[in-house]
C-alpha cells in the first residue's frame, strides 16, 4: 500500500506485510504512547480490523490483535483503559471515508487467524527500570534485579533481602495495573508452589504497585519486555556479580533493620545475620 494515515496521537505508515505505529509526543499523548514511539505491527499479528464511530465527532480505526502475538497485550490482559490502547487510530469524523477506505483494504490482506504460537509483534527493548512503591526494578535482558525500598518494603522483604530472576528461572509475569486496587507486578518462577497465595507485599517475587508508583507507562513495558524474554528464552549468560554499594546506603538500611528489630519484627538471630551481609556488600 505504502501509503500513511495521520490520526490523533499516531500515524499509520501501510507497507505490503506490516503497519508502522509512530506514536506522536505531547502533552495530550498518553504516556504509554509516548513511552513506545514507535512500533511495527506485521499482518501475520493481526485477525481483524474495525472502524467505529468514536467521541466528540471522531471514528476510531483499530487493528484487532492475535492473542498472544503481542507482549505487551498478553501483558496487559485486557486492563488498558480505551484511550491507551496503541492498536486504535482516532481521526476526525470528516475522514470517516478515507479510513474506511483503508480498514477495507487491511482486510483484504489479512490471512491468519486465532491464537498465535509466538510474539510477532517485537516487545520494548532492555535495559528497563521503574520504580515501585516497596522497591525498584531493572530487567538487563537476562535477568530482573528488585531492591527493596526501606520506606516501603514489608519486613518479609527485607528478611529475603533484594532479590535477582534469571529469565531461565521464570515461566511468565503477572501484570495487575496500577489503576485499579492492589496493583502489582509478580514473576512467575518455574519452581514455585502454584497453589501458594501470597499477598504482593509479602512476596520477594512481586513489586507494589500504587501512590503514583508503578505507571502503566513505565510497569507494563517492563512487564512485556520479560515476558518475551521468558517466551524466547535461549541459554543465559551469567549474571555479574553486584558492584559494591554505597556506604551511606548500607548504613541507612542497616539503621531500618535495627528499627525492625526494636519493633520485634526481626529475631535477633535474623538482625544478625542481614547485617552480616549488609557490611559484607562494603
């Protein structure tokens, strides 16, 4: 086709096998557009395409996705709020004819169908980081890295201390938005105890969502980012050793795990041996 359509937020760029998603920047984008930039979308990934009348004198042009082509949407599940859904193009009612013009000529070169046995659609690149409300993440493409904030942290984490997931370890992610009640984001480990129910708060393997922590933007292509890494996962290179920390780091978390153990939080046993380890990372 070769051809592009300009929307609100986004422009359609149409090659013979794929569409090019550039997302535009702005204040009025949402961030997780933003976030993205850009992204290309192969037909093989795609099972439909809709147009609808949208809002305030607009039409809304949108890609249906195979599941389990994209990362980012078996990531999400479903808990995209309508105007950050990247596979909708909303243009002005007035060029309703020239996007149904393209919507026809998508499905027309549409030839796969249901669920895809692979990602097709490429997922956010590492290294990527956010932070959380109980700790911070990092994903290098090899192996995700949580460090525990003391002033959110539950005193479960801090007895596990930070906490490193080989990608070959892991079977998936779950991904709970951070706009609604007890948002988060776990690893699924492979040696886990499936029948466990454990709280976010009280699980090493999970971060707290929450409080402006936790954005869609930066938690759900972090979150895409793994899973695809988990789905492709190949042999994985060894995990460098940590470089030394900070000592003002160390004395500050030194300093919350006395304050546990005053509150009877930690055993002395435990207060022991954390802050054996805490002064052997100096």
């Amino acid at each position: 086709m070769g051809d592009v359509l300009a929307g609100f937020h986004a422009v359609w760029e149409f090659e013979s096998d794929s569409v090019l998603i550039r997302y535009e920047r702005g204040i009025r984008t949402p961030k997780l557009f933003q976030a993205l930039g850009e992204r290309r979308v192969p037909l093989s990934a795609v099972e439909g395409v809709t147009l609808e009348p949208g809002k305030r004198g607009t039409v809304v042009l949108r890609l249906l996705p195979r599941a389990g082509a994209d990362p980012l949407m078996e990531a999400a599940d479903g808990q995209l709020k309508e105007g950050s859904d990247p596979y909708r193009l909303v243009l002005s009612a007035e060029r309703e004819t020239l996007a149904e013009y393209y919507a026809d000529e998508l499905k027309g070169l549409l030839t796969e169908s249901g669920p895809a046995d692979r990602h097709l659609v490429a997922a956010p690149e590492a290294p990527l980081h956010f932070k959380a409300y109980d700790g911070k993440a990092s994903f290098d493409g090899t192996a995700v890295q949580f460090r525990w904030s003391w002033t959110g942290a539950s005193s479960a984490k801090w007895k596990a201390g930070d906490q490193s997931f080989s990608v070959a370890d892991l079977s998936g992610v779950e991904w709970r938005s951070p706009e609604v009640f007890e948002g988060h984001l776990r690893l699924i480990r492979r040696s886990a105890d499936s029948t466990a129910a454990v709280q976010a708060d009280q699980d090493p393997a999970a971060l707290v969502f929450g409080l402006g922590y936790g954005p869609v933007h930066e938690s759900l292509p972090f979150a895409a980012a793994v899973l695809a890494a988990v789905r492709t996962r190949g042999p994985v290179p060894a995990v460098p050793a940590p470089s030394r920390r900070d000592p003002a780091d160390i004395a500050e978390r030194i300093r919350h795990l006395g304050e546990l153990h005053q509150a009877g939080l930690v055993t002395d046993e435990e207060f022991s041996s954390k802050k054996a380890e805490l002064l052997a990372e100096l």
